[in-house]
C-alpha cells in the first residue's frame, strides 16, 4: 500500500508539482499573511483553524494519502510542498502531527485502521497529535488499556494521538482526555501534554518497529521542509528590508560585507533545499539508503534554518529584536522545528550506522539515480 | 565600621560588601522577578538602588565632589566581582544615570547643571537617553528631531528610539538639529530634557524576547528651557561623544563575571544531576571550549580597565574586539544551552531561577548584545578602519 | 561497434565504454603519475587524448559540422559518469582546447579559423588562455597589454599570467588592449597567438601544493596577423564572455562524480581496516554531513546542465551559488582528512595511489577551487548584484 | 625545582617580558626575514643553523632553564615568547623539541640528569628530539637496551631523544643512531624518524607520568605560542598586501567584506593570545586547573590559526596561491602545529576529564586570580 503510493509519487512530474505548489504559495500568501500571523500570535485572530478547513477544502490534507481513503496519493512529494509553503508563511496549525500520523498509518496500520482514521483525516474532520520526540517516552500498558504522559505536537482539540505503548504503538482517541497546552515560544505549532490513564486504545498497530520508523521519517521530512521554507522566506524578507531600509544616504543592501552575507544565506537555502530534495527523492523510489538521507535532511536544514534565521534577525538590526518584524516569528519556528523528532546528534549518529551498514553489504549508498 | 570605611583595605572591603550583600540580598529575589510585571521590576530596581545608596555603593565610582566615593577601579571591580558573585540584582535600569549621564555632565554640564541634577541619581532618579531614531540607527548624525528657539525656550518636534526605561524616566539626555542646513554633524544640539514635560509621549516596544526594555518617544511641541543645554548651540555631536564614551568598562566587567558563575553553576548541576549531554563528547568538546573562549574574555575585559586607568590611555580598538568576542560567545552559548534543552527548552518563561533555566529567553536576549550599543558589523569597521588602518573608501 | 555506434541506446552506450575504459586506461596510471615529472604528465595526457581520439571521445560534445559527435546531454553525462567511475585520466590540460576555445570561436571566429583552427584539437593541440594580468584580476577588464597595428600585423608587448599549461601550448586565446583612451571594456582586441612566435616567453608558476600548472607570459614585440583577430577591432570584450561563458558545466558534474567515487573508496577502505576516526562520534557526525552536501551539489550540477540545455535558458546565477558550495565544502572535507591523518598526513607527497592518501597535497589544491575561475568573493558580488537584486554602490 | 624557576616567572614583571618580546622581534625580523625563509625552504641557505647559533649566543635558549644550569630562570613566560617570535617569523629551527625536552627534564629530571644535558642546551651546543605525539609509541625495553622507531620532532642532528621506554622514559643519545628525515609540507620544521636497536639509555626518568605530562604541557603551550605568533604575522602581511593590491581601481583593503573578515581574524588573533596567556599564567602560578588551559589553549590556538592562515591564502587571491608569497608556508606551519602534541579531539576530551575532576571536588576551575 505504502509502495502504491510511492510509485504513485515516483511518476509525478516536475510541472504537476511545481503547479501544486504555487497553488498552495498563492492562497498562503493571502490568507496567512505577515498582518495576520502577528495578529494571530497575538491572539487577535484564529488563522489556524481558517487556514485548517482551507487546507481541507483544497484537499491539501490528502496529498499523502491514497486515493482509495480519500486522499490524493502524492507520496511524500505532496506533504513535503505544503510543509514548505506553511513554512515559508510561518502558518499556524497541527500540520506536521498530522500529516505525520496519517503517513504512519499508510504505511503501517491494517485497512480497517487506516479506513477509520485517513478518510477524517483526508477531509480535514479531525487532526492528530504525535509525540514530539517519539520513542523519548512510552506509554504503559496494563491488560487492554494504556497510562501515561506524553509531551506532543498537535492541537489541543486533536481527535487521537498516535503514540508508543508497551511493545507496540496505539492510537488513542483523545475526547474528554486530560490535555493542557504548553506555552512555546513558537506560538505557529501547538505543543500539549497529554495525560493518559488506563485509556483503551482505538487501534493498535502490531509491527512498532515499523511505524515508528514511519513516523520519525514522515516528521522529519516534515520540520526539514518547514525549515526551508522558512529559511528562505525570512531570508527574502530580511533582503527586501534591506533594501528600502537607508543608513549613511544608502539602502544597507548596498553594503558588501552584507552582500556577501546574503549570497552565504542563498547558498545554504539553495543546499538545504536539494538535501531534502534528494530524501524525498530517495524514499520515492524506496532506495534502502533513503533514511540516511532523510535523518540527515531533518539534521542539516534544521541546523541551517536555526543560523540563517538568526542572521536574519542581526542583518535588520534594531528592528530585529522587535516584536513587530518578522525574523523572531522564524527563529522561533526554527529552534522548535531543530529539537522535535530527534536530537540532531542522534539522527546523524543514526545516518552513520546506517551508512556503514549498506556500505559493508558491498552495496553503494551514494546513488542519485534508482 | 561601613563598607567605604574599609575601602584602605581591599579584602576587608571586600568582606564588608559580602557580609551587606548576605544580609541585604533578598535570597528569593529571582523567584520573585520570574512572575514580576515591568512595574514590579522598576520598584525593585528602584529599592535596590535605595539600599546600595545607604552604604554609599549607589555612585561610589563618582569623585568626592560630585557626592560620589571616589572609589579606585580596583575597587569598583572587587565590588562588581561580589556583586556577580552572590548574584545580587544588577541596576540595570539606572545604567544612563550612574554612567553616560555623569559621563556627559562631568565635562560638559554647568555648575549649575551638575549642582542641580548629579546628586538626583542616588536618589533613585532615573534618566534615559534619546539619540537614535527610526531612520538614524547606525548613522546617528542623520538625526531628524527637531529643536527650534523661541524665547528662552527651546521647541522639540521628533521622535526617538531605543531609549532604555524611558518609559519610567524622569530626565532624558536628547540630541536633536537645530540647523538642518549645516553639514550633519555640525547642526546638532544637546538638551537635558525633563519627561514629566507636555508633549513628551512614551510607547513601549515589545521586543523579540517578550520582554519591552525600550520606550519610543514621539516629542510634540515639548519646551524645554535654553539653561538646558548641555555645551554650545550646534556643539550637540561633540557632547555626544562624550555619552558614548562613557566608561561602561565596569558593566561589561560585572557581566562577564555574572555570566562565569552562571555556567559554573550550570556545569556543576549538570554535573550533580548527570546530565545527558556530559556523555556525549562533542557537546562536551564545545562546551570546554567555551570555557576557554570564556576565560580569554574575561581577562581581556581586565585588560581594557587597566588601560583606561592609564593616564593617556590611547583609544584603541581592544573595546570594539572584544564586544566582538564576547557577544558572540555569549549568543554560542545560549544557542548551545538551547540545543540541549531540547522540546522542554522552547516552553515559553522569560526568567528564570536558576542559570540558562530558560534557555530561548537567555538566547532571544543575547541580541541586544550583538545589535546593541553599535552593531558588531558597526565593530567591524571600527576595528578594520581604526584599528587595522584599512581605508574607508 | 563502436562506441558511437551505440549511442541510440544509452545502456549500451554505457557499457561500451565502461568495456573501453576497461581495455584502454593502465591500471596503474596513478602509480605511475605520483613520480611523473611535468613532462612525463603532459606526454601522458596526450597520449590519453589520443586514445580518447581513437574512438571517437575527443570532441564527443562539438557539433558534427566542426568534427565532434555531437552528442546530447545525456551522453556527455554518461560519459563524464563512467571515466569518474573507472577512475580514468582527465583531460586537464586540454580544458582550454575542448572548452573555451570552441565556445570562442563557434560564435565568433571566422569560418576561415574554424577550419583552421578547429581539427587541431582532436589531435591533440593545446590551448592556452592569456585573459589575466599581474594587476588585472578580478578587474580583468582593466587589462594593459598592448596590441599596436603594423601593417597587417597587431604587435603585442604585455604580460599574462594564470595561463594554464602554456607552458606547452600551441596557441593562446589572447585579450590585449588595442585603445587605451577608450573606456576600460571598449578598447579591448581578441587574437589568436600562436606560442612559438618569437617574443612568446613563458616561466611557469609555482604553485603553494608544489606543482606548476599555470604559466606566466611575457610578450615582447610579438606579431599576430590580422586574420588572427576573433571578431572586431576594439570588441574583444564581447567575444571574451563568450570564452568565459563556455560550458564547463560537465567538467564541474565530472569533478563531482570523482570525489563521490574518492570519498566512497576512502570510507570502504575506513571500515575496512577499522580507522580510529570512525570511532570518534564528533568526527563520524562530521562526515556524514559532508555527504549530505556533497549530493545536494551533485543534484545541484545535474540540474544547471539541464538547465542550460532548454533552449532560451536564462543566465541564472546557480553556477556561482555551485561554486561556493562545493568549492567550499572540497577544502572543507580535505581539511578534514588532514586532520585525521595526523602528523603522517604532513609527510610531503604531492599526488597519491589512492583518494585523500595525499590530504595535504589535496588540501593545498583545493584553492584552485575557490580562487580560480573568479574567486569566491566575486561569486558572492555575483549572488548577491545579479541573483538577489542588491544594489552596487 | 620546577617550583622554584616558576616562582622567578611568576615574579616577572610585563615591561622586562615585553623588552624581552622586542629584543627577540628585532633580532628575527631582521634574520629570519621573508626573503630568508623562502631561500632557506628552497634549500638556499642555512638559516636554520645560523639563527641557532643567534639564538644561543644571545641565551634564547636558557630562558626556561633555571640559573645553576646556565639558564636565565624565566618559567614557562620565556620560551612561551620565544615560541611566538618564532612562529611569528616562520623560523626554521628544533626549537619546540628542544625547549619542551629540556623543560621535562627540569620538572622531572633528577639533578645529575639535569647537570648533563641543561647547560649542553642552554649554551646551544646540542639539541633534542621527542616524540611527534609523545605516548603514541613505546619503545619497548629489554635488559637495559631500548628498541623501536620513534617518529620525532626535531633535527637530525639531535643529540638525544627524551622518549617512553617500556614503564619509564629514558634519554638517549643519538650519535651514529639510524635518523631518517622526513620530507614535510612544512619545510621550516624536522621531523624524523628514529630506529633504535637495543640502545643504551643515557639516563632514565623513572617518574614517566610527570616526565610525560611535563614534556606534552611544554609542548602543547610551545605549539599554540608559535601558532599565536604565525597567525597574527601571516595576518600582518595580508592587511599590508590589501593596501597595496589594487583592484577596480582602490586598494581591495577598502572592500567591506574584506574587511569585516580582517576585523573577525583579528579578534580571533586576540583571543587566542590570551588563551595562551591564560594557560602560562595559571602554569606559573601552579594552578591545579593549569593543564585544562593548557590542553585548551593548544587545540584552540592551532585550530584558529589554521582557520586564519587559511583565510589568508583566500585573502591573497591568486598570487596567495604561489609558492614565491608567505600565506601558504605559515599554513603549512599551523597544519603540522594542528597535529602535534596530540589530536585536538584528545585534548579537549582531557580538558573536560580534568575540569569534571576539578569541579567534583567542589573548588573552582575558572579563577583568574591565583
């Protein structure tokens, strides 16, 4: 199934993908605009649920999931734009737990799990929460129910969570559960803690090896995206800035120290970009050394969204320590996107045992083309 | 005996002020700041000021004739260093009062001006500063905010910016143009302006830490008497030197000091607790050579002090150098904190109890050391141009 | 058949050659290279052109008009892809003559010099570049040496410098100055120079990783005929963009595939005899971000040669963005291996049997990467001016 | 012993160190100039032996031996300057092995030892070679010989090696021992290898944990003073070559985004003087925190100075590319210094072994005052 809509995603061309993004681009630009998202942080409006049934209503909750649950089968091409576009944007809203979830259970969970849950999800019915760092914390399991307190990403109003227990991973439906949100400093993503006791799980997906190693790809394809878009939004911002703001009878974009700096920024955006490209690209085709490349991506374009938010916030100065501009709204998203799935350590530790292993079969783990 | 009693005697000196600071020092005053509003705070500021005031340490740098102690600099850094030490509260807001204020009226102020405003700050009176403006940052010359004589008076019409506390000041040192024709330094005029006075509006500005330090002032019609000026008509810039001159070399010190025993403490509770990142070799690796990085800074900060206390001291580049080090060592270390933090260190609190407890706020907040008070891309001018004698093309 | 032969069928395209290269390339070339003096690599590179020329890999990339193959895209790639996987020679020294020479004359060279000119390469002539001069460098256009006419010869006296392999070139693509009163880029003549004309005198330039692969022209009273002159009089400016404008986009994807293949024999090797650096997390982390780069950049090559296969493409600045990130990332994976390598790594060797057995040398090289072909700090002005639109001041 | 030649330091006052510091410059500006190094890296001259001979006549090399050897008793401060001038010229000559040897030897040598080879080394009449990375090879001991290949820093005339042997280290004379030199990118320094077969030790040091802490401290603060000299010079040289290089028609010294890179090199010069300094200074005041400064002060100073010599070549353009500029032969002076001692990755692991140590006792590891 998982392979179904791989293949599906593998044979998607370039133009098909790039009209789909500046569709998403297009709407996002209006509707979670600079105003509205520092309206929105302020809590003088509720972008995130409007975006929420405008994502449903274009379908855009579904592009991971396959058609016959309701979705559009797009792999994780379709996922990785629209992380990016909400990225870019800074949007509000559960997108990586849920998104995240619904992939997991594509890839894992039985066809009665998976009609349960991915049809809801597809039509933008319900979100999901996943925990923040899975695998940190499991929950216990005594006879048929599970207990325990989970530090996740997702909505407080999100329907289920997808979270280890015992030996296997569960879903939990979450009405009436004891959820208390967490204030971030990323006020875009929501960050709860969910406190179970003896619940009864609504699904229990057998094989946790399996569907944890879904989940941690499917969230760390997910902040790596996220993280370029906001990498490169915040950076052609702070230059548009840059460009009108005047300091000794001369726009400050005029300066070449600061040029240089910029042309540094676009390197690192245009190579953030292509890594995560290539675990998209790789795990398309189901490549054995797709992982590698995907712990790497989360890793790396994390890492390199934290540097050039921060230098966006010094290259405007002043204002940059404001609240009112935008650079902190992305640092912010930037420093939670590099702590969530995995410690970077970890995830690169990961990629070099994996890397040794394949390479001690003999096998290559370096080629672009399947 | 009190404190300056013992000033003849530097470890009794020091005694004395670790034997007031144990007795004075609220042992909860973190805690209580944690969930303090802005209000809050400035009290606490306010009484704190008042209690160091009682022991003669409110403007102990200052000389004998201007109500100060006269105190040497091997003074003033024994008692920063057991300020840091018992982690007692720093006068951050009285900043503009206790140095760039004295550090202007001292050779540029009247008689009359020193005997009427000097001896207001161990009061507690609170003064900011109104240089830069929204279109002159870096290029401070630039300045806009205009001063226009009539009578006895001067009319202000403006705006100001970054002004720290304003919003609780009651006197502001203002640089504003008073010939818009003259070439930009040469048009410039230096007030003492009272912001108790009609026409002076105070806003707030929210910065990226959550926190609002700064206060933006949009100046209407304000008057202010001719006696206020500070130096000649059209003299402001050269007076203005005098204000960014000030000798802050102190504070840097005691914040370099503050900022040891913040990590020593961390390290050692990192040590109690084992914490995780002790096991990993590369943190660890990055952490010792912070320590390293840490312990050049702090000498180097000593350094600068002594040379000021020469008598000639030559400006040399060494404060612009290490503004470039320690900012940005400071800004790698909150970032590394932050890192190890993890999901836990982005729940939003903006103090904490305890060192680099919140991490985000510390990292948020280093900002103001490396946009602050000139730019470290301002710092690296100075250093190419003055100090490397690169030129200016 | 051939290899050309099998073009229509790109696999078996493939296959022929890899069964060429199999046959042709000695396996111990690189042996023998480690102790091959100037003149023994040169003689080896012309050798290996003659076998390239055997069958029908010379000129793969020219037009069939001018003698090439022309071959798609497609196949270049192919085989750009096999001779890094087999680890064959490359044709180094004969960039010029491939490259820049064509992308010159195609556009602009007289139907006479093409046919004159053009054959040469195939079998094995060489060409060198005489564009830089000891004061014009990044400023190229800035250029002094002179070119006076004389009847129907131009005499040239100047100085060239960065030519590289002129020390064994058989004509030179030369920029000199023909109006010097004109404005910098309009007083500018392109000839074609033949090297053994009397007046050529070329030292070669010894490079900091030891070797000499760029010569030094002094010019004195040369004389070029007029049909030598590649288009107009005083509109050598013109003509040079289109020299430096030459596709090297294979050169650089071959260049990429190469250190793939080094870098996955040197970590194979690793494991195998169970490196101690492997065992060191901070330095294994290390690593494998550098592959996470290395296969950005090599997606990133792929897809400036298709872009510049679409017929109108617009001039983006992604080839400079390339050459920062994998310019950089080079000297920083060779200085990584020298780090490794330890006090042995610094035993003097200037090329190795096996990838990185020689890091210092690798490491010394690696400026070639960031200084020649415009510095980095040139592509950087050329991101920032052209990609991101900031202003020149 | 040790002690005492350490007191003499710690009383030394800055203007004597500072004459000394301008005595040596004066000398090694004029010797050691550019025009003699590269002449003596293209084996046109001897620059190395004649500057040796300067150096004893002028009892450069007593400066860390004390008094009653014929030494001027300065500590660790003296040779600390010397290493620095040195570095600072790119001067050819042992005299990291030599000093360092001779530093063991006073800290750990008993007084008969110290009677034969001090005063040889103060006078410059012979000097010594050690080990490359001191404790990465034994020689193994049988009976009373010694046996093995050292790999070593100094000249192949060294008198004698100071090497681990079996549970000791031992002295060993070199005359008619089988040296091999080997050829380095840094041509202003030897190293060679020594075969030793059954040689009689001239003397051993029977406390090999002090004589080999000894010997990797003076070595280590040896490395990262030359380091500090080699980087503020090759950066010297650079801003001067700036402001004559001219470019689209200014000194290129005037482009900004040289310069915030020369301000940035030379804060890095900066700290890493005074990570030097910090190191000496808690060396001669006995501090049991010392070594941590001092493992630091070499892994960070060699690391620094690679990054700048580095930049420096980068700076110089194409010419800093050739082998007739300086950039590359300080570059390849801080790659050998970068390697020497010990890997930086072991130092910095030391560091924080013993700053762990330090801490657990309950004392401070960061005092600045003795």
């Amino acid at each position: 199934m998982a392979a179904k809509a791989i293949e599906t995603a593998g044979s998607l061309d370039q133009e098909t993908l790039d009209a789909l993004r500046e569709g998403i681009a297009a709407v996002l630009a209006e509707q979670s605009s600079s105003t509205a998202v520092h309206a929105f942080i302020d809590g003088k409006n509720s972008l995130d649920r409007e975006l929420w049934s405008q994502a449903a209503s274009l379908g855009w909750l579904g592009f991971g999931i396959p058609e016959q649950y309701g979705g559009l089968g797009l792999g994780t091409h379709g996922p990785a734009i629209l992380h990016t576009e909400i990225g870019r944007q800074a949007a509000p809203g559960p997108y990586i737990s849920t998104l995240s979830a619904a992939q997991a259970i594509v890839e894992t969970g039985t066809d009665a799990t998976r009609n349960t849950w991915l049809p809801r999800i597809a039509s933008g019915e319900i979100s999901a929460a996943v925990p923040a760092t899975p695998g940190a914390t499991v929950l216990t399991r005594s006879g048929t129910g599970v207990s325990g307190t989970l530090r996740c990403l997702g909505a407080r109003d999100a329907a289920f969570v997808l979270a280890p227990a015992g030996a296997a991973w569960v879903i939990v439906e979450l009405g009436g559960a004891d959820v208390n949100t967490m204030p971030m400093w990323d006020r875009t993503r929501e960050v709860i803690d969910i406190r179970l006791q003896n619940a009864q799980p609504a699904a229990v997906l057998e094989d946790p090896e399996a569907t944890s190693v879904a989940l941690l790809r499917a969230m760390a394809l997910a902040t790596a995206a996220d993280s370029c878009g906001a990498a490169r939004s915040v950076t052609e911002r702070t230059i548009a800035y840059m460009k009108t703001r005047e300091q000794f009878g001369q726009p400050i974009a005029g300066f070449q120290a600061l040029k240089h700096r910029a042309a540094d920024l676009a390197t690192k955006l245009t190579v953030m970009d292509e890594m995560v490209a290539h675990a998209i690209h790789r795990g398309a085709a189901d490549e054995p050394d797709a992982e590698i490349w995907v712990w790497l991506a989360k890793a790396e374009a994390t890492e390199a969204a934290v540097f050039v938010t921060t230098d966006c916030v010094q290259l405007h100065g002043g204002v940059g320590f404001t609240w009112d501009f935008d650079p902190h709204i992305f640092l912010k998203r930037a420093r939670l996107n590099e702590v969530l799935v995995m410690p970077n350590t970890a995830l690169r530790d990961r990629a070099a045992a994996m890397l040794a292993a394949i390479t001690r079969t003999g096998r290559s783990a370096l080629e672009l083309e399947p | 005996m009190t404190i300056l009693d013992a000033q003849h005697d530097l470890p009794a000196f020091r005694l004395a002020i670790r034997d007031w600071l144990a007795e004075v020092v609220p042992p909860d005053w973190r805690a209580r700041m944690v969930r303090a509003s802005n209000e809050e705070y400035v009290a606490f500021q306010r009484w704190w000021m008042a209690e160091r005031s009682k022991v003669g340490l409110a403007i102990p740098h200052w000389p004998k004739e201007y109500g100060g102690a006269g105190l040497t600099l091997r003074h003033l850094v024994a008692i920063a260093d057991e300020m840091a030490r018992a982690d007692a509260p720093q006068a951050r807001i009285f900043t503009i009062s206790l140095i760039h204020m004295p550090g202007t009226l001292f050779p540029h102020g009247t008689e009359e001006q020193k005997r009427r405003y000097l001896p207001g700050v161990a009061k507690g009176e609170l003064w900011c500063q109104g240089f830069s403006e929204p279109n002159s940052g870096s290029d401070l010359a630039s300045l806009r905010t205009r001063a226009v004589r009539d009578g006895d008076h001067y009319v202000i019409n403006g705006q100001k910016i970054w002004s720290s506390s304003s919003m609780y000041a009651d006197n502001c040192l203002l640089l504003t143009r008073t010939d818009p024709n003259a070439q930009k330094h040469r048009g410039i005029t230096y007030f003492i302006m009272d912001m108790h006075a009609p026409g002076v509006e105070v806003r707030p500005i929210r910065q990226a830490n959550g926190r609002s330090e700064f206060g933006e002032l949009f100046l209407t019609d304000v008057r202010i008497p001719a006696e206020n000026m500070i130096g000649a008509e059209n003299n402001g810039w050269r007076v203005a030197q005098a204000t960014l001159g000030s000798e802050r070399g102190v504070i840097a010190f005691e914040g370099a000091e503050r900022q040891r025993y913040e990590i020593e403490v961390f390290y050692r509770k990192s040590l109690e607790t084992g914490a995780a990142w002790l096991r990993d070799t590369q943190l660890h690796r990055e952490f010792v050579s912070f320590l390293a990085e840490m312990q050049a800074g702090r000498r180097l900060l000593r350094r600068v002090l002594e040379e000021h206390e020469k008598p000639n001291a030559s400006a040399s580049v060494l404060p612009s150098i290490i503004k470039l080090s320690v900012t940005v060592l400071r800004q790698r270390i909150c970032s590394f904190m932050v890192r190890i933090a993890g999901v836990e260190g982005q729940e939003f609190a903006m103090l904490a109890e305890e060192p680099f407890g919140s991490p985000m706020f510390d990292f948020m907040s280093a900002f103001s050391g490396t946009i602050a008070g000139g730019t470290n891309e301002i710092q690296r001018n100075i250093v190419a141009e003055r100090g490397l004698g690169m030129p200016r093309v």
